[in-house]
C-alpha cells in the first residue's frame, strides 16, 4: 500500500504500467526463446510463441516468429495456416497471398492451401485471382472435389462457357462416370437437349464396355423420357442391356422394367432380359461345363421364362456332366441340381412319373459303396409320403440305410416314423441306430426321452444306464447331465445323489462338484453343500489341479457369503505368485501360479506366501 507523496513503504516510487508492461513482455520473451532453444523442432511451441506475440500486438514480432519457425519444418502446414490466418485477421492480404503462393509452391498437393486460397481471393472480390488460383491448382491434377469446387466457383458468377471448359478438363483428368454424369445434368440445366446428347455419347465412347457404369445408361434414358422420345429410351435401355454383364446391370434391369410398365410391354423386356442371360450362360458352361453354379442358375432362368421344353433341356443337359472324381465335394452341388430337377417335375410341371424318375436316376448315379447323400434320401421319401406311398418311402429309407448308413439318415427315418405316430418302428430304428454308432451320446439322449415322453419311465432310465456303461462315448457330460436332469424332474433325490458319486468315480471335473454342491443346497442344505465342498477340495487337491480347485473355492465362497461360514473358505484361498520355468529352447517364461496354505511343496512356497502376503499388508498401509 502507497504512503502518502506516492510512495510505498520501501521507500521506492512504484513502477508505472507502461515498465509493467514491458517487464512482462521480456519476461515472456525470455520463457519462449528458452522453450523454442531447447526444443527447436517443437512447432507447437514456436505457434504459442507467435500466437502470444500477436495477441501483444506485435505483429511484426510474430510474423518474425513464424518465419523462424518455417526455417525449421518448411513443410509445416499448421504453420502456414496460422501465419496467414493471422495475416488475413490484421487485413494484410498481400501478405497473406505471398504467403499462401509459398505454401503452394512448396506443397502443391495438399488441397486445404489452394482452398483457402481461393476462397481468401472470392472473400475480396478479387474474383480473376479466384479462377487463377483454381487455374494453377488444376494443373496438378487434383482429386475430383477440386474440380467441382472450380465448377460451383464458376457456376455463382454464371460463367456457363467457364463452367462447360473446366468439365471438359474434368472428364479428361477423370473419366469417372459420375463425372460425366455431372457435367449432363449441368447441360440439361444451362444448354439443350442436343448437348446433354453429346455429353452422353461422349461419355459412352471413352468408357467403352470394359469401364461402363449402368447409371449412365439410366440417366440417359431418363433424360430422354423427360424429352418424352420414349423409344429413343427403349433403345438405349436395350443398347445397355445387351453389354453390360449381369453382375454390373441389376439397377438398369428394374429401371427399364419400370419403363416398360409406364410406356410399353413388359413381355417385350422380359424376353430381352432372358436372352441376353441365355446368352451368358450358354459362354458360361460352354467355357466349363462342370460349373454346376452357372447350370443352377441358366435352369432357374428358364424356369421363370416357363418353357418347359427348354427347362428339361437344361436339366438334361446340366446332369450329363457328372463329376469325372469320386470326391463328395465335387459331388454336392451335383446333387443339388438332380433336387431342383425333380421338384421342378413335381411342383411346377406336374409329372409326378417323371419326378420319380428324375429321383431313381441320381439314386442309381452315386457310389454308394464311398458316400451317399441323405438329402437326396430323404427329399425322396418325402415325396412318396406327398404321393400317399408310405410304403415306398419306408423302402428307400431302409434302402439308403442298408446301402450307406449315416446318422442324418436315421434321424431322417426317426422323424417320419414319429409324424406318422408309429412308434414301435420308433424303438426299431433307435435301436438299430445306437448299434451302428453306440458312441453317439445325443442319439442315447433322444432315445431316452422319446421314452419318456410317452411315460416310459422305466424304459428311459435302461436306457440311460445302457448309454452311461458304454465303454467310449463322444460327449459323455451330455449323456450324465441329462440323466440327471431327468432324474431331477421325477423328484427321486436319492437316484440324483447315486448318479453324482457313480460320475465322480470317473470324473473330477469342478462343474461336476459345483453341480452336486448346489444340487444338495437345493435340497438339504448348507451343511450338505459344504461337506461335498470340502471333499472336492481334498480330492482336486490330491490331484494337484489347482486352477480347478480355485474355481471351486470360489463357488464355494459365494455360498458361503449367504449367511454361512465365509472365513473358513477364506483361509483356504490360495496365493497367486509369479514364477518363471524353462521352455523347450531353453528360454525362460513367466507365469502364475497358486500356493495354497495347506500345500506340502517345501517351506520356499510357504515363504514366497508369506512375503506376498506381507507385501499386501504393505500396500493396504
């Protein structure tokens, strides 16, 4: 505080604002030349010192700043922008525009120079300069935006001529088709008809067939129905459609289709469509006859255009060229054009003789002695049930399992017998199908609970205990699961409780334990969930599998954390260590293991414990 006659208890006169001022400005100065000293590649701190600099007013301070900071990145393109933008914001534009005519010299691709640029150019009315600097810009040929921000720059002052020589540019940097595309829609806006024309004649001749894109085509007929010459448009649709491949033509497809509906005859479309298609895959398979997709597809095109004549010949024709190899894979899709052969005879041309017929040949045509086909099987049985022919479905069924026994082929048996509720024929067929492949748990399953759905008990549980004393089964846990379950939904705990310990005598699986533990939870209780706990936790134990036995702890701690003795389980918690062993090169690996409290391993593990549990206590402090 300021004693009276202007000066402060000190003794000395205080400083005016002006020295405060300046002492600030040396002292900020000094922190910045520090900073850009030790760090001189560092532009952020070269774009703070400018940027405080023009904030003091000293914008020739600042302008220096950013030049000694182009003399380090001469490449920085931030620094370029903030330099002209502070030389645009203080309404230096010759400046500005000498600094962005650098920073297009030397970096001529990078599009955000040339649009600020020219957009700085447009702000000032210096319009000339605008179209010079897109000028410049388009010499290096750049990305199709540029060009369009050209077009849009000529199109606002309505330099339609200007306009008209930046597309013809265009369209020779970048014969793109939507380019084209653009520059037809600007004709139809600025010209007449006879130029969009050109436009679109042009852009056909110098895309060719090989880079042509359907929507040319569309937007020229669309344009030429605007001009109501709809037969002009109907050529074009057809010119297009008898080039263009069937992959590149969908959208023109449906557009001429939409045409013929509003202005002419479909029948006339549909029969264009489908010959040039004929066409196609005529080269398709003549090419390779064995490309079984192309003859799916070449008779399911005939089928829509509903020549029946035609349609055989195709099939006839696609089933001579049978695989030369006994390989199922090449067979398959084979196959599959005898099944669309034969639903065909039987659902569109009504020849049920001829279908049968169609499923006879394939039948006879496959090496049943190396594979078979249950679709082809079973879509036959089908039909004869469709035919009212339960009998020679029966047969074929029976045929197929005495020739090629599968399981897709006993389930496809199964289920018939059961939609025609004959179930003693159901029993024959499970039977005979666990004697071909007794290891199928899920075959057992079903069986079972065919059984007992129709309250078999007794039958279900032999048939359980038949599957369980299989000597080799493929997914037992299946197989025991759902013995139990079906057990547990009987309400015979005692049984449950017997098939728990007969499955822990072949297995220590914790989810075998966890799931006997929270089966006597459910209906005894605490006490009888923690004694099997403390058994399965003896045995995992024994057994050394210490990942497993942690995994049981855990549940068995979530049980407890329910009003029961949660501390006791806490003390069984192992020590997660780290420890390190040698691989098979020699190297070594870290890993994790657990170091119970009741491990007999050697006092090194129990010390390792101990100082872990130490450092805990360390940490927690």
């Amino acid at each position: 505080m300021a004693e009276p006659g202007g000066y402060n208890q000190s003794g000395r006169a205080p400083k005016a604002n002006g020295e405060e001022l300046s002492d600030y400005q040396m002292r900020r100065r000094r922190e910045f030349e520090e900073g850009v000293r030790r760090n001189r590649s560092n532009i952020g701190e070269w774009l703070r010192y400018a940027t405080w600099e023009e904030s003091q007013q000293e914008i020739a301070r600042s302008r220096s700043i950013y030049e000694r900071a182009l003399d380090v990145d001469a490449r920085s393109q931030t620094v370029y922008i903030k330099y002209a933008e502070m030389e645009m914001k203080n309404k230096n534009i010759n400046l500005a525009r000498n600094l962005f005519d650098r920073a297009v010299t030397v970096l001529p691709r990078v599009s955000q120079f040339w649009y600020r640029f020219a957009y700085m150019e447009e702000l000032v009315d210096n319009v000339q300069g605008a179209r010079e600097v897109f000028d410049r810009w388009m010499q290096w040929e750049p990305e199709y935006e540029a060009w369009m921000a050209f077009i849009k720059f000529e199109q606002r002052y309505k330099e339609v001529q200007n306009v008209r020589g930046v597309f013809e540019r265009l369209v020779f940097v970048h014969p793109e088709p939507k380019a084209w595309l653009r520059w037809a829609q600007f004709e139809e806006t600025n010209g007449d008809a006879d130029s969009v024309r050109e436009v679109f004649g042009r852009a056909i001749d110098r895309l060719g067939e090989e880079h042509m894109d359907q929507h040319v085509f569309i937007s020229f007929a669309k344009f030429e129905v605007r001009m109501r010459e709809h037969e002009r448009a109907r050529a074009i649709y057809k010119y297009a459609l008898q080039r263009l491949p069937r992959a590149q033509s969908q959208s023109l497809y449906n557009q001429y289709t939409v045409f013929e509906k509003q202005f002419g005859d479909t029948n006339e479309v549909e029969e264009v469509v489908v010959r040039k298609r004929r066409m196609q895959y005529e080269a398709m398979v003549k090419r390779d006859p064995r490309d079984y997709d192309a003859w799916i597809d070449f008779a399911k095109l005939e089928e829509s255009a509903g020549d029946r004549d035609r349609i055989r010949d195709v099939y006839e024709r696609a089933v001579a060229e049978h695989p030369t190899t006994a390989e199922k894979d090449v067979w398959r899709r084979y196959i599959y054009i005898w099944l669309f052969y034969a639903l065909y005879e039987e659902t569109q041309a009504r020849d049920v003789d001829r279908a049968r017929q169609v499923y006879g040949a394939a039948l006879d045509l496959i090496p049943h002695e190396r594979f078979t086909f249950g679709k082809l099987w079973h879509q036959y049985a089908w039909f004869e049930i469709r035919q009212g022919n339960v009998d020679k479905a029966r047969r074929a069924l029976g045929q197929a399992l005495g020739r090629c026994p599968k399981n897709s082929l006993f389930r496809s048996y199964i289920n018939l017998e059961l939609e025609l509720r004959e179930f003693d024929r159901v029993r024959t067929l499970y039977t005979k199908h666990i004697e071909f492949n007794p290891a199928n748990c899920a075959t057992w399953v079903e069986f079972a609970r065919f059984e007992s759905a129709l309250g078999e008990e007794t039958r279900a549980r032999a048939v359980y205990e038949l599957a369980v004393e299989q000597p080799t089964l493929d997914m037992p846990e299946i197989l025991w699961k759902a013995y139990i379950d079906f057990e547990l939904e009987l309400g015979h705990t005692d049984r449950v409780r017997s098939l728990y310990e007969r499955l822990l005598k072949l297995t220590d699986h914790v989810k075998v334990w966890i799931s006997r533990a929270q089966f006597e939870l459910d209906t005894q209780g605490q006490e009888a969930a923690r004694s099997v706990f403390e058994e399965g936790d003896g045995r995992l134990r024994d057994v050394g599998r210490k990942e497993e036995r942690l995994a049981l702890l855990e549940a068995w701690r979530s049980m407890e954390s329910d009003g029961g003795d949660i501390e006791s389980v806490e003390r069984r918690m192992p020590t997660r260590v780290r420890r390190r062993r040698v691989l098979d090169d020699g190297s070594m690996e870290e890993y994790f293991d657990y170091v119970f409290p009741d491990d007999t391993q050697g006092s090194r593990f129990k010390l390792l414990a101990k100082a872990h549990m130490w450092k805990q206590t360390q940490h927690s402090e």
